[in-house]
C-alpha cells in the first residue's frame, strides 16, 4: 500500500516537474528497493512490509536531522533548508506520531499487556510496543520512559 503511494507520487511528481520532490522520493525509493533485495537474498520474495518502509523513513529522517544540525554548525543554511525540505516530504507518508499523553498510555497498556515486573521485562515490552506503533513512536524515549517507570 505504501509502496504503491510513493509510486504513484513519484509519477505525479514527474508529471509536476517538482525537482526537490522527484529526488527525495528516488532517494526513498532507491532505500526501499535496496531493502527489499536484502530481504529476497534472505529468503524473502515479498520484499518489506509497510512496517519495514516506515522503519526506513523513520531512519531517514534521523539521518536528515543530524545533516540540518551539522550544516547549521558549519554555515551552510542552504544545506540545512534543504534538508529539511526533505524531511517534510518524508513526513507525508509517515503516520502522525502519538502525543506524549498517548505514548505514556501505550507504555502502561503495553506494561500491563506483557506483565512486565521490572527492568529485566523491557525487551518484552519494547517488542510489544515496535510491533503495534512503528513509525508512530520514539523507541528511544520509550525505552527510557519505561526505565524510569520500573524505578
């Protein structure tokens, strides 16, 4: 489903002759695809999930936030608007991402779900979270939201 909007945006694109928004989404694209022959060496003729493609996209804009503060570092803000140009094109296809409200709620259902006790539960935890809210949740402050919660 996603695989098939980034696609189809991409055509549109084209058809637009938006330059920045046909190379961020080949750059999307081209990480997908090397993705999905990684996953066919494997074993796995299906390719990536929807979940995979998120868990790319995710990645990506990380990598584009440390670029934009690097390039602000440096001086280069047309570097670093371009970036972020990017980054709000990756965004569109990532679902809203939860509130802190919800993420704390997600934890205690996703304590209360696996029967977490203490620290030692956090894998049990976190697996249960990735499995539900890819691409919705920063897992490195769940993680550390969950430290502090068995405390």
């Amino acid at each position: 489903m996603l695989r098939e909007r980034l696609s189809g945006d991409l055509k549109a694109a084209i058809s637009d002759d938006d330059a920045e928004r046909i190379a961020t989404l080949r750059l999307i694209c081209a990480a997908v695809k090397d993705r999905d022959l990684a996953a066919q060496r494997s074993d796995n003729i299906q390719g990536v999930s929807d979940g995979d493609i998120l868990a790319i996209l995710t990645k990506m804009i990380k990598q584009r936030e440390a670029s934009v503060s690097g390039y602000e570092e440096s001086g280069r803000l047309d570097l670093a608007e371009q970036e972020r140009n990017e980054i709000s094109i990756i965004r569109e296809y990532l679902p809203r991402p939860l509130t802190e409200r919800e993420v704390s709620q997600a934890i205690a259902c996703a304590i209360e779900h696996t029967g977490a006790r203490s620290v030692r539960d956090i894998n049990r935890v976190m697996a249960h979270l990735k499995a539900k809210h890819t691409g919705r949740m920063d897992f490195v402050q769940a993680c550390s939201e969950l430290k502090n919660a068995f405390r």
